[in-house]
C-alpha cells in the first residue's frame, strides 16, 4: 500500500478540514459509528462525507472492497481493521463485525465501517446498523456510489434511458446460502427490461437459462463489467444467450447487465472514447431494436 509521509498526510488533512468546514459537514462525533460507502473502485467516487469519515475516525474497518488508497486520509494513529470479505477467502464473521463496532464505540472510539459500493445495497449494513440500534449506538450512514450505477456509468451504459427502460431491477445472485436466491424470473423478465445483477458471475448461465425460459429473447444484450471503476475495468458485451459461456471467461468482482440499455455503449462508452474508441452518435438505431414502454 502507498505510504505517504506525515507532512504530505498533514497537507492533505488540511486540505480536508477546509472541504468539511466549506460544507458544514457534521462531527464525527466519540463514541458513534459511521457506515460508509467507499463507491465500486475507483478512489474518486468516494462521498466528501466518506472522505471527512475516513480523516476523523480512531478505528476503520475496512472490506476488501473499498479501495485501500483511500485510507491514507486516515489519521496516522487511526487503527485500521480488515474485516473484508471475499468468496474463497478467510472471512471475517459478520458476528464478530458487528460485535466489534459496539465494543469500539463502547471505549468512546469514532468508529468507521468502510464498505465498498454503497453500505445498504448487497452489503450488509442493514445488519450492521441493526446490531448498533439493538446496542444503543449512535450511527449515521453514509451512502456510496453503487457498483450496480457507478459500474454502469465507467462502462457507458446509462442505467435508465427513455427509449429502452423506464424500470431497472437489481438482483443479487448469492443468496444466504450461497446459491442464486429463490425469484420468480418469469416476472422479473416480463416487469424489468434491464437487469443488473450483483455477486452473479458464477451463476451467469444458470440466470441467463431462466430468463431465456420466461421468454427474454435470447440474443438481448447483456455486459459483464469486472473490477468496474478500477484502472483494470473490463466490459464484455454479449447476448443472454452466450452469457454463461462468456461470464466463465471474467474475473470478480463483476456486475452482470442484461437489457436493451447495454446497446448505448456504443454510443456511451467515454472511457473508450479516451483511448480513441469512435462513439455512434446514433446506438440505438441497430438491427432488433424494440421500444419497451
Ligand atoms: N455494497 C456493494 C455491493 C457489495 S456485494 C455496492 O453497493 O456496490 C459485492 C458485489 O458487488 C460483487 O460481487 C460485484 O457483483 C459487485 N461489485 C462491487 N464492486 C465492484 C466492482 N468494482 N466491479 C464490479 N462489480 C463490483
């Protein structure tokens, strides 16, 4: 991890303390917890809250989804926890998280749970906040960029577009258990022109055959997008019906979008665009193409 020196630390503290007086952002204050999000990746899509959250706390607890470049805003003596959790790998029991957040703000520590994404979209902190609540603990949450919206966005795909979805549904595809959760596919397919799926890439086919099967046309295109808003992004488009097959070729972490949305990024796609890539004015306009009203 960068380690930077105390007096680049102290500049940018200072540089921080100025933001937060700027917007009467609030005191963080003894003995309370914060449940930030810290956004999808990329360290610059973390809120000016998060950001204020991270320089004030004594303990952070941080996931293995939050960018680890954003905790050198924390205060040289701040005791930083990882509590991250990540398939296949040692994980810290959410038990053991949530006991740790009550005892910390118990010795009067400001206490920061840093979680990537947004805290209360497939990240537990409802858990979290709720074991807080039963304790007696104040706690403010602090929302964060979604990897479902911001992940979309680096990939120019605009999670909304009047000619192709006026509703957008995301899913998680880990269940409690560890499999894709009991849904009735036949109405999401119907109800949802665009979904976007979380923790789904190992179940891609399995998704993909149940929408097919509730009558999503087959070659509707659908993108897989991994480690979106990082340096290292990579945008797969493909159809539901290759998506199986071309989600065992991707990496995690992954956001999975299937919809007529996706086509925009040939028009959308800014990042590529960055690097040369040639954007058609006009994406929607394309073989196949229904309005869904
Ligand atoms: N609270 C987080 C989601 C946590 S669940 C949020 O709001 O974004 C973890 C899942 O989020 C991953 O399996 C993946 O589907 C998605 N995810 C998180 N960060 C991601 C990233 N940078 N790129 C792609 N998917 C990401």
């Amino acid at each position: 991890m960068f380690a930077p020196s105390t007096s680049f630390r102290l500049k940018e503290r200072n540089a921080l303390a100025t933001i937060t007086a700027a917007l009467s952002l609030p005191e963080f204050q003894a003995g309370s917890v914060w449940l930030a999000g810290a956004g999808p990746g990329d360290p610059g899509l973390i809120t000016a809250l998060g950001l204020h959250a991270i320089a004030e706390a004594d303990t952070i607890l941080y996931d293995a989804l939050a960018n680890p470049a954003l905790l050198r805003f924390a205060h040289p003596r701040a005791k930083l926890i990882y509590a991250g959790k990540r398939r296949g790998k040692a994980s810290a029991a959410q038990s053991d998280i949530s006991r740790t957040l009550v005892a910390l703000a118990r010795k009067g520590k400001r206490v920061l749970r840093l979680k990537g994404g947004d805290p209360f979209v497939f990240g537990r902190g409802a858990e979290e906040a709720l074991a807080l609540a039963r304790a007696s603990i104040p706690f403010r949450i602090v929302p964060g960029v979604t990897a479902g919206i911001g992940g979309l966005a680096y990939a120019g795909i605009p999670v909304t577009h009047r000619e192709t979805n006026h509703v957008v549904t995301f899913i998680t595809g880990h269940g409690a258990d560890g499999n894709l959760p009991e849904l009735d596919w036949q109405a999401l397919s119907i109800a949802s022109p665009t979904l976007v799926l979380y923790m789904a890439l190992a179940h891609a086919e399995e998704i993909a055959r149940k929408l097919i099967e509730a009558g999503r046309a087959s070659n509707q295109p659908a993108a897989i997008i991994s480690d979106a808003t990082c340096d290292n992004q990579k945008v797969r488009v493909t159809t539901l019906a290759s998506l199986g097959a071309d989600a065992r070729e991707c990496t995690a972490p992954a956001i999975l979008v299937v919809g007529e949305n996706v086509k925009l990024r040939d028009g959308l796609d800014w990042l590529g665009s960055l690097s040369g890539r040639l954007l058609d004015p006009d994406p929607l306009k394309v073989e196949g193409f229904r309005r869904v009203s």
